[in-house]
C-alpha cells in the first residue's frame, strides 16, 4: 500500500473521531475524519474537472488551514505533483520558484494571494481559490480510485532561498512512506503504544517537509491535530489544545523560557524565592556540585512550582517536545528538563528534509543531535556515519552520510557563570578575552566562583573599542580579586 492508501484506509477506520481541528475566536472548529474524506472527494472532483494530466504540477499558496491539508491530499491522489508554496514569502520569490518548476495550476487559500501572484506575473498559469472548491452543492469525485504508484513523485519541496536561489526537492510516495514509517515508529515508543487518540498542537508552515510530514504522521495515526492559523495567539491556543507532544523550532522554545522567568519576576514572592533555589540546585546537579538541600529546594519545586508552570505554558498532558531546524541551546533544554518536560532533537528537520533521526529516553546527550556513530575515517578527515537511531529496512541501500572534519563547524564555546548563568559566543575565528582589563588566551586558571561580572561585545560595539581583534566577539571578565 502506498502512504495514501495507508492514510485514507486510517481515516476510514476513524470515522467519527476528530482528526483536524482550528480555534476561531477562541472556539474550537473541527473535522472528523469522515468529513475530512468527503472534502477530500470533493476536491478531487474540482480538479478532475480541470482536465489536468498525471503528473501535473500543482502549486498550493495558502496559509495553514484544514483546506489546505484537504487539497494536498486530493492533488496527491488525482495524481498531480504538490508544489506547497509559504504564503508569506514575497510574491517575486514565489513566482520565481513557480517559474523553475512550472506548475499548471495554482491553488490559493485567498484571492489576495492569487492577486499578488498575478500582478508580479501576468503570465501565470490559472489559478482557483478554496472559497470556489469548499463549498456547498459540490458533489464527490465518482471514481475515486487513487492514481499513485510508490516510484510516483508527489510534492517538490523548495528551501527558503533566504540563503541563496530556491531549490527544490522532489519526493516520490516511496520516499515519504518510509519516511512516516519512521516517524510513526518513533511517537510508538514515545507514547508507549498506548491506544488512545494523540493529542497534537501544529504551528509550523506545512509547506515545509518536516511540518508537512509530521501532519501526514498524524492522519497516519489518527491522531487529532490542532492546527494554529494565528500567530499571535500560539500561546492561547496551545493550552486549549493540551498536547502530547508537538514539533518545535529553537526560536519558540527560548521564548517560553524567558517568557517564563520573566512572569516569575514579575509574579515576585514565594514562586520566585522557590523557582530561584531550585534552578540554581538544579544547575549544580547538571555540574555534579550538589549541596546539601538541592534535593530538598527541587522536591519543592516539582510539588508547589514546577506543575503549574507546566498547566498555565502548554497544558497538562504533554509527553515530550520534538525539536530541529537548529541547535536548541543547552541552557534552554535543561531548563524544560528541570520542568519535567524531555525535548527531543531531531536531526534533519529542515524546509527541504523531514527528521531522519531522534533521541528518546535513554539515547539522550544534552546539547547534541543523534546524528551517528562514525564508523570509518580516511587520510582526508572524512568519516563515514552510520545512522544508529532509527531501523533501515535492509532491502533499501542507503548512501552512507560523509562529513568532513575540515569544514565542519565547532561547537560554540559556552562559560557557566555562578550557578544560574550561561553564556555562550557562536561562530567561526578566535574570540578576544580580556580578563581583569588585559588581553588572554588561557580561561582554563578562572573559576567560575572567582568572576564578579561577564559582558559581551558583538559587532560593531566590538569591533570599535577593540579594531579587527574584536570582529569575532569580546569577552570582558572582571574577577572579584581584580575588582579590589
């Protein structure tokens, strides 16, 4: 059976349950999995209509919605290959990505997405609007017979071109069956394999691969996933849908972190005093530094503190974080850890790649990625690296993955000041440091007991008071003997 085949034959088992659902005006608007099939029929008839040939492509411009995963589907069955576009990319980039892969047709959410497009390109190919696909007297599809084979390409992803022209990737129904064979394996032994419906939140664009397979996972599973429309209110909307678990980029979870301490200090009292001791027991257990009463000030926590922060930031039921795209920061996930909440980092999350590994429970390393196991170095410093973390189906032969030692990035230097702070300069080339007024390289005789004050100095602020030697960042440390 092809990924499609496995999804539609889940829904069909779901029935009634309610697989998607969007807050509007705070009030829950919901799709069974029945319903999500009719409109999925229904779309597949719209563009029957449009005499549109296997293999067509089709581009999808539109905000996260239920009719966009609807549309998706439908395409993908009546055969066309999905070109998911970010809506909120400017209209010259998004015409010059239509323009390399030349879709037939265009799917927009709104009509002042199709506007955009048109103005920008006059020649663009004809376009349709969801309000004219949704909507009421539309009849099924009558044959509704899938026509996709497993060598069958079904999307083509394209990066941001934030760093460089757009490319595209395209994705045959093999790969992205086996890539949700893998993803699904992973929430099994996440969520012990319990019966029950998941419990999803989802803000990411799904016109990325990582996002766009984490929905096609959830329908796989019939689980019930909470589709953000709104920016502005994850928040609100993320305790309304109570997760299990949802996918992450770094960006959002170090808002949370900080958003949480700085509700603390705002809150002030008894939290505070109580959240302040065990953060700093909490820090010096990670050290191996324990004092007598950490395990007294954390307990205390975890009872008066800690489950609160938990309800009133993502709900109660939450399992895990997943988290890619980028390092998240050691400060950042040992602080959801010290909360009671593991984050998962995946590695390969990206615009283009869904996630080809995780860690769960034990695999754990803080501040890594699973990335492998090097199993082989040549004379040039290139290792070979065999994947550990997930199961390859022996039939299929994997390239192994080849990094090179040379042009590898290094991991960011990071400084632990006193027991609650961490400091960290990212980035190629030597830092400056300068200790006590004077210039250093060797940091290994400070102790982190012994500094009175750090600051950092980045860019320009660097580069003026210290010329080219700053360019890279400043380092200023004053120690409590260089202060007398």
């Amino acid at each position: 059976m092809t990924f499609l085949e496995q999804i539609f034959a889940s829904l069909d088992r779901s029935s009634d349950a309610v697989v998607l659902q969007e807050l509007r005006d705070g009030e829950p608007v919901s799709l069974t999995a029945q319903q999500l099939l009719g409109q999925v029929l229904v779309a597949r008839a719209y563009l029957r209509r449009l005499r549109l040939k296997k293999g067509d492509r089709c581009a999808l411009l539109a905000h996260n919605s239920m009719q966009w995963v609807a549309m998706d589907l439908a395409a993908m069955a009546e055969g066309l290959t999905v070109v998911p576009l970010y809506a909120r990319q400017a209209p010259a980039e998004l015409v010059a990505m239509m323009k390399d892969c030349w879709p037939s047709v265009i799917a927009c959410g709104e009509q002042a997405l199709a506007d955009a497009i048109v103005e920008a390109w006059p020649e663009a190919p004809p376009h349709f609007c969801f309000e004219n696909v949704f909507t009421a007297g539309r009849g099924p599809v009558e044959n509704p017979a899938l026509a996709v084979a497993e060598e069958d390409v079904v999307t083509i992803i394209y990066t941001s071109g934030t760093s460089g022209e757009a490319k595209g990737v395209m994705l045959n129904a093999g790969n992205v069956g086996y890539m949700l064979g893998c993803t699904s394996g992973r929430l099994d032994q996440l969520m012990k394999r319990r019966p029950d419906q998941d419990a999803v939140f989802h803000y990411l664009p799904l016109c990325f691969a990582g996002s766009w397979i984490m929905m096609l996972t959830c329908l796989l599973r019939g689980s019930k996933l909470t589709l953000n429309t709104d920016l502005g209110k994850i928040a609100t909307e993320m305790r309304h849908a109570t997760p299990d678990y949802f996918l992450n980029v770094p960006a959002l979870l170090e808002r949370m972190r900080k958003a949480v301490d700085e509700q603390l200090w705002k809150t002030g009292g008894f939290p505070l005093k109580v959240y302040t001791k065990a953060k700093g027991a909490w820090v010096r257990r990670q050290e191996g530094k324990s004092r007598v009463g950490d395990g007294f000030r954390l307990g205390l926590a975890n009872r008066l503190v800690f489950p609160t922060i938990r309800k009133k930031m993502i709900g109660g039921k939450l399992r895990a974080l997943i988290c890619g795209s980028a390092p998240l920061s050691v400060e950042t996930q040992l602080f959801f850890m010290m909360l009671g909440i593991p984050v998962l980092q995946v590695y390969g999350l990206t615009e283009t790649t869904s996630a080809v590994t995780t860690n769960i429970g034990a695999e754990q390393i803080i501040g890594r990625t699973p990335f492998g196991i090097p199993t082989k170095r040549d004379a040039d410093s290139t290792y070979e690296v065999k994947v550990n973390t997930i199961r390859i189906n022996p039939d299929i032969k994997l390239k192994p993955m080849v990094m090179n030692l040379k042009t590898m990035k290094l991991k960011p230097m990071v400084f632990k000041v006193g027991t609650n702070d961490e400091t960290t300069i990212d980035g190629p080339g030597d830092k400056l440091f300068i200790v006590n007024g004077k210039e250093t390289k060797n940091l290994k005789n400070i102790s982190s007991d012994d500094i009175k004050s750090i600051s950092i100095l980045k860019d320009e602020a660097a580069e003026k008071l210290y010329g080219k030697r700053g360019r890279n960042g400043v380092m200023i440390i004053t120690t409590k003997k260089g202060n007398k």
